[in-house]
C-alpha cells in the first residue's frame, strides 16, 4: 500500500513542478510579447521621424520655393499692366496670355500638354 501512495505522492510533487514551470514559462511569453509590442512602437517611431525627415521637410521646402516663386511671377503679371510702352499693349504676350486665361478660366487651371 506504501507504493501507490508513494507514487501518487510523487506525482502530485511533480505536477506542482511542472504547474510552477508552465507558469514561468506563461510569464515569459508575457513578457515577450510585452517587449514586441514596445518594439513595434519604436519602429513605427523610427518610420514616422524617417517619414518626417526625408519626405514631409523636402516637401515643405519645396512648397515654399514654389510660393516666392509664385509671389515674384504675381508680381512681374501685375506690372506687366502698367507696362511703359502703351503703343505695344495689344502685341504684347505677355498680357494676351492674361487676358485669354481671364476669359477661359475654367481651363486656365487644368494642365497643357494632356
């Protein structure tokens, strides 16, 4: 009668062995999953800053080009008619192209060459 109870003595004493690993274990996956959740983060961190420096900055340096290049072009139209020489309004291509884009303002903004 001693085995059976030595036995199953035993097998309680290992299973609250093993029920103590499987739960180190579950702990560990846990964890892990905690620090590849905190990875992921940081990743999308690092993609957002590359993201920022090398595509949004570049941009808005551009946009900015675009707007004093825009600025000086309005400029140069709004003297265009205040032009010195009168006698040569009408030939002038400068002010045509104005005067056409005026009239076809609709198509003024859509692009040439399609």
């Amino acid at each position: 009668m001693s085995a059976p109870v030595g036995l199953w003595i035993q097998s309680l004493l290992l299973r609250k062995k093993y029920n103590t690993e499987l739960e180190s274990l579950r702990a560990q996956v846990e964890a892990s999953k905690t620090d590849i959740r905190g990875d992921e983060l940081e990743n999308v961190k690092n993609g957002m800053s590359i993201l920022m420096e090398q595509v949004v900055e570049p941009l808005k340096k551009e946009i900015n080009a675009i707007r004093k290049e825009l600025a000086r072009l309005r400029r140069a139209v709004e003297k265009a008619n205040r032009c010195p020489f009168a006698d040569h309004a009408d030939a002038c291509p400068v002010l045509y192209e104005l005067r056409r884009a005026e009239d076809v303002e609709g198509h003024a903004r859509e692009p040439t060459g399609a």
